[in-house]
C-alpha cells in the first residue's frame, strides 16, 4: 500500500527512536549493535517501507556514540558506500539504476547500490588499462607497502566490517569476524609475496647465450565473486593481483556488495592509486552482461572466477574468445567418508565444522557423508545429539547463532527439493528436515542417502547432512570419485596404511585427513576436474596473474 510522505517520516522517525531507546539501556557492544540494525525498514500494514538508498549509511550513524572495536577503528558508517568506485572517483550508474540489497535474516531491504551494465564497465575496464601502465612499473616493495597499510586498515576494522557482513549476507558475527581474519591475512600474505616474485637463469646451451626468464603482470584482471565469502573472495583475488602489478576490475555478487565497497573504501584510505582497484557492482539481471565485457574485452587479460559450476563454463567459454588466462573456483559435491578405524567423537566434531560453517553454504562443505557399517549406527546418533545440543538457528547478530539465514529463497528451495526427492527415495528424515519461514531452513540429518538421490548427485548448499552406508574401501573411493566434482574431500581413519592410499586416490584438489576445516589462506586453494583451473592463495595465486617471459640474450661470447 502507498503511504504519505509525512506518515513514511513518522514511521521512521519512531522506529529509529525507539532503536535508539534502546541502544542507551543496553550494556553490551554486542547486543546494542543487534539492536541499532532494526530501524532499517517499518513494515507498515504488511507492506515494505523502503528507507532511502543511504539507509544502511544513516543506521549505522546511530551506532557512532558506540565504542570502537579496537584501537584506530572508526564508526562503520564512514565505510558504508553506495556507490561504485571507478577509477578512484565513488560514482552511480551512467544511466542511474540501482538495486536492492536484502537482509536475509529479515528480508527487509537495507539500501541499494548502482546497478551498472556493460557501458559501465567497459568505462571501468578503460580506467584499470590505463592504470596499468603505471601500476605494472611500480616495484615490489611499493606495492607490497600499500597491501600492508590496507590490510591495518582492515584489521583495524575487523568487526564494524564483519557486522557489515552479517547483516547482508546472513552469517554469524562470529563467523564474519572469522572470515574478516581469513580475508585480511589474504592481504597480509600478498603484501609479503610481492616481494618473491622470483624470475630464474636457465643454465646456457651456448657460451654466447645466457637464457632468464622474467615473471611480468599479467595485465587488467576481471574479478567476479560470490555471496558467501563477501571478503574473503575479494581479498584472495585482488590481493595477488595486485601484489603481481595488476590492476583490477571486480564485480561482487549482487547479494553482498556492500563488504566489497567497504573494502574499496579502505583500500582508497590506504592511498591506493586511482584507478588500481575499481569496483562495479551489479543486478543478477545485468550480470551476465557485464562479465561478458570482462571476459571478451581484449584490455582485460584474465579472469578469476568463485562461484557455481554452470556459471564458471559460460566464462570460460567467452573468455576462449580472447585466450585468456582463468582462475576458477567452482563447485564442488565433498565426499566426508569414516572409517571403522576412525575417532568417532573426531569424526562427528570435524564434521559439525566442516557441514554446518555458513549454514552449509561453502563450496568445500561435506555434501556426500560415507559412513562404514561398523560405526555407522554410532555416528548416526552422536551427530544427533550433537546438532541438538550445539545448532541454534537464528539472525545472525543474535548472540548464540550458530546457523543463519540461507541467502534467499532459491536456496532454500533446493534444500527443500533436496529433501523431498530423497525421502520420497527411501531416505529417513532423523533430524530437521522444514523450512523454517523466511530463508531459514532447519539443520537437517537424514540416514540411509544413495547414490540415485538429487542430494548425493549435486551440491545442496544448505544445512542438510546426508548420511550414506558403506562396506568397504574400494568400495566408497569409487562412490567418492565417480562425481565430476573435485575440489575437497575429507576422511577419518586411524589406519596409516589407509590414510596413505586413500588420500592419494581421492580425485579432489584439497584432501583433509581426520579434519574438517582445511582452509588457509597459505594453501593452494583449487579444484580438479570441473571444480575449477588454477589455484588461490599462498605462493600460487599470484601465479595468476602473471605472465612468463623467457629471454635469450646473446652476442655475450668474446
Ligand atoms: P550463486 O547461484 O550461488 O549466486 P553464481 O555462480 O550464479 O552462484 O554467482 C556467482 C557470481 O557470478 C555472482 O557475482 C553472480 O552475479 C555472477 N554471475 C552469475 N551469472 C553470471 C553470468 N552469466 N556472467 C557473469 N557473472 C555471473
């Protein structure tokens, strides 16, 4: 229904009041920033009040009279922005669109930001060229330094950033924080490897001739991120991009752009050059556009890519049409297998992290549980107790939430389908098993999972572990295998001979052996088969984005 202007301001005024009442009684900094996130929208009658495109910016200023975080941390509000940032300047979309950016929490709106199309980014593509011409001479060590200063920026700002997170992408602030601490260590390790960006001398076939080879930015790098890692994603890629002496061009994902323009605010503080990082933000709608002009522009000379498996081949294909270089980090299906040999309370505690981190939402989350015969009653029912005793569901600011929201309703509608078709298969529900209203979808178990079933077949991307039997260790290396996936897999065992030969049989680029959290940013993060090319993180993301030049330089004999 349409309201009047004056009763839109009297609804905002005394929902912001009344945030700020109680923002004044409570004690904890915590809890008065859960708070001081309601006044974001009234619903009035049923229908949506959207506040301003600055509404996120003018509920974070009622938060300026809380203490910092830490030492040097600033209010939030002076990194929320709503606007995209090309070639240093903050700019909307040349032809003024925006879009909505929902909590999922709520599923109210909480701002909007520009929603730019392929002329857009083709501008942002021509500033990140020009860039680059001065950029790429920069040397190691200056490049090194302002990485270094962005990343204090960050730590600095560590949790304002990470309730940023959590409000548009729906994960538990403590899990923001920890993924605020992945994401800057990201910058740390890249401040660091600008430095080791080594070329070599080949030993000579000629007296005449000596023989290097020389290791040069790669040029422009098209970034496309995703919604779970609304950090993270970016760091790992514009990180060692631009340690390498790239400059870059980065489309987040429509569902969390904020985070990544909070980033391109430090990132400009830290005295970034003009036009090194320029952030495009997007509507799903024009998505497809604007990586196109990424991956077809021949000023952009690679692509780096987090997200679904469909998505990742459309680029790869376009990007054929340039030869350009692609870092893809795509789906994955992770088989979590136990042994009989295995520590069960190991096992069950490794997998609590390993499934239920995101709400499920990671594309290295157990998907496939192999439990043997012999335990697997065991397992059964101590992952049970275990989901009753430690799963709270809940927003994601509210102390105590272990899981949160799923990122809309797509999502949840395919744990939902998930469940259905195995049920309706034979599988047995011990656990969850409903939505939950909204984008909430309860942790759920279900037992006796065969390989025939949409869950086992493809990756759910939610809270639902689905445990499958097996007999013996061909056996599951074969059911574990037999997906296109390849990106993790994770197996408990006691038996040394066994941890040896199945982590070398697993097809999967990431192995984790009695553990179920194996990320870092110091590894080689990366996928086999259609779960990606290339690798991230550590010494071989910046491989990336460099290119290789061999010089043989003669005439040097006497
Ligand atoms: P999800 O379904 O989990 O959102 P996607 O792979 O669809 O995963 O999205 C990951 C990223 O890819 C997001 O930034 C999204 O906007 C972007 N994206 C989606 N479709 C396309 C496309 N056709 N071309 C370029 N980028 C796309």
């Amino acid at each position: 229904m349409l309201l009047s202007g004056n009763a839109k301001l009297l609804g905002r005024y005394a929902v912001l009041l009344s945030g700020f009442a109680k923002i004044r009684i409570k004690s904890s900094h915590y809890f008065m920033s859960k708070i001081a996130f309601k006044p974001f929208l009234v619903i009035f009658k049923g229908s949506h009040f959207h506040l301003k495109p600055s509404s996120l910016l003018s509920a974070f200023r009622k938060m300026e009279n809380l203490p910092p975080a830490k030492a040097g941390a600033r209010p939030a509000s002076s990194f929320v922005c709503d606007k995209a940032y090309v070639n240093g300047e903050w700019v909307a979309a040349k032809n003024g669109k925006t879009f909505d950016v929902v909590n999922p929490a709520s599923g109210k709106v909480i701002g909007n930001v520009p929603d730019m199309d392929a002329n857009d980014v083709q501008n942002a593509v021509e500033q990140a060229f020009r860039a680059f011409q001065t950029w790429k001479e920069t040397t190691a060590k200056e490049r090194s330094v302002y990485l270094k200063k962005w990343a204090e920026l960050c730590w600095q700002n560590q949790e304002e950033l990470a309730k940023l997170l959590t409000t548009e992408m729906g994960k538990p602030f403590a899990e923001s924080k920890g993924e605020l601490a992945y994401g800057t260590t990201f910058l740390d390790i890249f401040s660091e490897e600008a430095r080791r960006v080594y070329g070599e001398m080949i030993p000579t076939t000629a007296h005449s001739r000596r023989l290097l080879v020389l290791k040069q930015p790669i040029g422009v790098a098209g970034l496309i991120t995703p919604w779970n890692f609304p950090n993270a994603m970016i760091t790992r890629k514009a990180g060692a991009a631009i340690a390498a002496g790239c400059t870059v061009v980065l489309k987040p994902a429509e569902d969390t752009p904020y985070s990544a323009l909070a980033l391109a605010k430090l990132a400009e503080e830290a005295g970034l050059p003009k036009g090194v990082l320029n952030v495009v933000t997007s509507s799903r709608t024009n998505a497809p556009e604007v990586g196109k002009v990424l991956c077809k522009s021949p000023l952009v000379s690679a692509i780096s890519f987090t997200g679904s498996t469909a998505v990742g081949k459309i680029l790869n294909e376009q990007a054929a049409s340039t030869i350009k270089k692609c870092a893809l980090e795509l789906g994955g299906n992770a088989p979590f297998i136990v042994f009989d040999s295995a520590d069960i309370d190991a096992a069950v505690e490794g997998f609590m992290g390993c499934k239920f981190r995101c709400s499920g939402q990671t594309c290295i989350c157990a998907n496939r549980v192999f439990i043997q015969d012999g335990v697997y009653d065991k397992f059964a029912s101590k992952l049970a107790a275990k989901m009753d005793g430690e799963l709270k569901m809940g927003d994601g600011m509210q102390q105590g939430t272990t899981q949160g929201p799923l990122i809309n309703q797509r999502a949840v509608e395919k744990v939902d389908e998930h469940v259905k078709d195995a049920v309706s298969k034979g599988a047995t529900v011990m656990r969850g098993g409903n939505k939950k209203g909204g984008n909430f979808f309860e942790p759920t178990l279900l037992s006796g999972v065969t390989k025939d079933m949409k869950c086992s077949q493809e990756e759910t991307f939610g809270p639902l572990a689905a445990l499958h039997r097996f007999k013996t260790e061909d056996e599951v290396v074969t059911l574990a295998n037999s997906v296109r996936s390849g990106l993790a897999g994770y197996f408990y065992s006691r038996d040394l001979g066994q941890i040896w030969r199945v982590a070398e049989r697993l097809e999967y680029g990431i192995v984790g052996v009695n553990e179920g959290l194996v990320s870092s940013p110091e590894i080689p993060f990366g996928g086999w088969k259609e779960s990606g090319l290339g690798r991230e993180g550590g010494k071989w993301g910046i491989e990336e984005f460099i290119e290789i030049k061999y010089v043989c330089m003669g005439g040097i004999g006497k």
